[in-house]
C-alpha cells in the first residue's frame, strides 16, 4: 500500500461523479434545441390566446427548473439516509427514465407516436422529472468528490464537476446541431426533437453503471458506523500513514452523527445560501439561455447569433474553467471569487452602456446589418463577462458548498443551498425576458437594464465574499468546521482575514 494513496483511485472516482455534473449541464441545454417544437406539439393544439399560449410554451421550457428545487431539497436527507453513491444511482435512473419519456411522453399515457395537447401534461412530469435528477446531481457529485479528495488536491478535483458541466452543455450543442443538419423544419418539428431530449439516456445510462461500482465516501461510511470499511478504503485514498488521523478526524467531527441544521450558527446556513443566490443573480443563466437572442439585439443574423453563442459563450467557459482548475488550490477561493465578480460587474455595466446609449441599437433593430464597432465591444463585454464567471463563479462556488458546512449537517444544509441556487435561476430566467422584452424599460435603457441590475448584483457578490466568506484552501473538511465553531453567534463575523489558516 502506497504511502501516499492512490491518486489514480481518486482520479477514477472523480471521473465517475462528474458524470453527473455532465448530466447536469447536458439536460439543461437540451432543451435549447427543443424549443419550438414544445410550442408546436404540445401548445398550438389546445388554440389558446396569444398571452396565455406564450405563458405555457415559457412554463412548459423553464418548468425543469423549479424540479431541480426540489431535486436539490430532497437530495440532502436521501444523501444522509441512503449514501452518496445511491443519491447519484437514483439520479442517473432519474435521468434516463426523464429522458426517454420526454422524447417519447405519451409512450406510457396513450398510443406510440401521437403528441398533441394530450402529451403535454406527461411531457412536463417527465421535465419535473428530470430536472429533479439535475438537482440531486448538482448537490451530490460535489459532495462526493469534496469527501474522497485528498485536501491538498479538493479545489482542483471538485472543479472537475464545472468542467462537466461546460462539456455537457457544449457537447449538446454538438449533438442538436448533428441531429438537425440536413433536414428540413418538419423533420425537426416530428422527429428530431425526439432524438434530442432522448440522447440524454446514453450518459445517464453510463453514470448508472459508474454509480453501481464506485465506493462509498468514507465519511459516509463513518456516519453510518462502518469504520473498518471507511478505514480501508482511506489507506486506499490517502495512504497507510494519513488513514488513520483522517479517521479519526472524521470521527471526531460525527459524535453525533446527525445535528441540528443551525448547531454551528446561522452564519454557516447564510453564507451558503448566498453563494448560492450571487451565483445567479449575476446573470450567468439570463447570458446562456438568451445568448441568440442577445447577440441578434447587437446586429447579428439568427444564424450568426447561435454560430456566436457557440463559439463565444461555450468555448470561452470551457476555456476559463480550465483556469481556476489549476490555481484555485494555489491563488484560494477568495481571491478568484473576488476578482471574478469586479470583472463581471464591470463587463456587464459597459454592455448596459453600450445598449443604454443607443450604440448597438441600429444593429439590434435590424438584425443582420453590418455589425458595427460598438457592437464588437459589446460582443468583447460578453466575452469578458464569460470569463470572469468561469474562473470564478462559476466552478470556486461549487468547490465552497461541497467543503464549507460541516460533517453532520453538510447534507441537509447543502440541499437548502442548492435548492436556494434552482430557485433564483428560475427566477433569472422568468424575470430577463420581462425585462428585456418591457417596453417601458427598452424606452429609457434601450435593452441594456437587464444588464446594469446584473452588473451592480456582482459588485454587491465580491463585497459580500470580502465581508462574509472564509478562505478553505488547504484545510481538511474537519478543520473547516472549526471556523464556525471559532465564529458562533457572539464571537463575531467571519472575515477574510480571521478565516486565514
């Protein structure tokens, strides 16, 4: 037995968990290539007024969101009861039924082949369905890595699950594209979609496999009094000669197995749930979902607007995640999160200016006209917004709710934080195309106000880290409870500088 562990192991472990964050960001872009066809399926049929007909085509897309609430809330007791592991099994099978039902909904409820109004209310459980495994996978898959990684190694490895989730987002691209080229609108309209919603089973199928081989965490496994088979598998994860302190750290935090959700204070609860809400409200999701739409406000044809968010939006993400994989376990959390969200509000603000002052406002009005050089540096303002968020934001948050909350509530609290972050991203998504279709607002801010509220949210999120959020580089996940201990209400605020190790 290696001394120092089997990084191979851990590495292998890692792989197997991010399939769920592939999942993640797989079913929550699929559905962009689907979006018509829900309306000309399901909503067209019933013939209902236009107001009311738009309202369900928007509720039957965002739908999945409001699952992934209650994925993430359910998550927590199923991860303390049931394990890491059987969470992302049941979510893996969660997802694969969710797909094929989606594609196929009235396999179940009526005669094969036949969509119309009658599908629709089985094509949103199946949704709800599947949005319920994307927050469950959102929740365990970091959990999972965060409790096999050595410390040393926790940031870089709990990243993996953010670049998962920027490969299954450009990897669905991929696909749709694949799937759509060559045929005509009719095809997409009565079998395409089909096959797009449907392709999701294949990597939920392999995430099901990985999940019936893969061990338990040992911190589960300790939790659960299972401390031969936790101690086993830590000389296999950290080495012979760390297992045994690791073990007892673990158990040393587990006295009570279970504790009361505000046992180390509010504090704890609040900064995560924060985390969790900034993450939105920067406007990450506003940019993903809408970025066609977006780029064809600043002059771009329907074509060029996706061949754009494509390129700008996925490979820059993909890109900068890459970033904060190798040096947030050097720079720390605090440092990128901060930076991030300076860079982010400054970028948003100057494409608020930009729209606000008329300077892409030709373009936008008609779509395909030369795009002139405000528009460039509009398109540059998206570009560094993207990578600020991918440094940043986007994977260092996820690193923080996997490691901040200690042993004996880190189910239940992480589940209140994740199924915090659903929320405030169906509320992004339902609030921007009110915001940026209002006629009141596009009157006196010319499209750009969407924008000026995201860019004052991310000023706000760096000074809530710089007040509020401790830095956890380097810290077992045992040690990072005693930052709460030390900071219980009445012995003060956590600040940067008290949280130092």
């Amino acid at each position: 037995m290696s001394s120092k562990g089997n990084p191979s192991l851990v590495a292998a472990l890692t792989v197997a968990a991010t399939l769920g964050g592939l999942l993640f960001g797989y079913d929550s872009a699929v559905i962009s290539g689907v979006t018509d066809a829900i309306t000309q399926n399901f909503v067209v049929p019933l013939h209902l007024s236009e107001g009311t007909a738009n309202f369900l085509s928007g509720f039957a897309i965002s739908l999945a969101l409001l699952g992934c609430a209650l994925g993430a809330g359910i998550a927590g007791p199923i991860s303390t009861r049931l394990g890491r592991k059987a969470g992302l099994l049941i979510s893996g099978v969660l997802f694969f039924v969710s797909s094929l039902g989606a594609g196929y909904p009235e396999f179940f409820w009526s005669i094969f082949g036949a969509v119309g109004a009658n599908a629709l209310w089985p094509f949103l459980f199946y949704r709800v369905l599947g949005g319920m495994a994307i927050g469950m996978a959102s929740m365990l898959a970091p959990m999972y890595i965060a409790e096999v990684a050595p410390p040393e190694k926790r940031g870089m490895l709990v990243s993996f699950q953010q670049i998962a989730i920027v490969v299954g987002i450009n990897l669905v691209y991929f696909v749709n594209w694949l799937l759509q080229t060559g045929h005509d609108r009719a095809y997409l309209m009565t079998v395409a979609w089909r096959h797009m919603l449907a392709s999701a089973a294949i990597p939920a199928l392999l995430l099901i496999i990985f999940m019936m081989i893969v061990p338990e965490t040992p911190r589960f496994l300790v939790l659960k009094d299972r401390d031969q088979e936790a101690a086993s598998l830590l000389k296999r994860l950290v080495g012979e000669g760390a297992a045994q302190s690791s073990l007892l750290e673990i158990k040393a935090t587990l006295v009570e197995h279970t504790r009361p959700l505000l046992s180390f204070g509010a504090l704890v609860l609040f900064v995560g749930v924060m985390l969790s809400i900034f993450q939105q409200v920067v406007g990450i999701n506003a940019v993903v979902y809408f970025a066609p739409h977006m780029f064809e406000n600043m002059g771009a044809s329907t074509n060029q607007a996706f061949w754009e968010s494509a390129t700008v939006v996925g490979v820059t993400m993909t890109l900068f995640t890459l970033v904060a994989t190798f040096t947030v376990d050097k720079l720390g959390r605090k440092p990128l999160l901060i930076t991030g969200a300076f860079v982010m509000s400054a970028a948003m603000i100057v494409l608020g200016f930009l729209f606000d002052q008329h300077l892409v406002a030709a373009a936008g009005q008609h779509p395909g006209a030369t795009a002139t050089g405000s528009s460039y540096i509009a398109i540059m303002a998206v570009i560094v917004y993207i990578m600020g968020f991918s440094f940043s934001w986007g994977p260092v948050v996820w690193i923080m709710l996997a490691e901040i909350y200690p042993n004996s509530i880190r189910g239940k609290a992480m589940s209140i934080a994740v199924a915090a972050q659903w929320i405030m991203n169906f509320i992004v998504t339902l609030t921007f195309p009110m915001m940026d279709g209002s006629s009141y607002l596009n009157e006196h801010f010319n499209h750009g106000f969407a924008y000026w509220v995201y860019g004052i949210c991310s000023f706000f999120a760096a000074l809530f880290i710089i007040r509020f959020v401790p830095e956890t580089k380097g810290r077992t996940l045992e040690s990072i409870q005693e930052l709460w201990h030390a900071h219980r209400p009445g012995a003060g605020v956590v600040s940067g500088k008290a949280a130092q190790p």
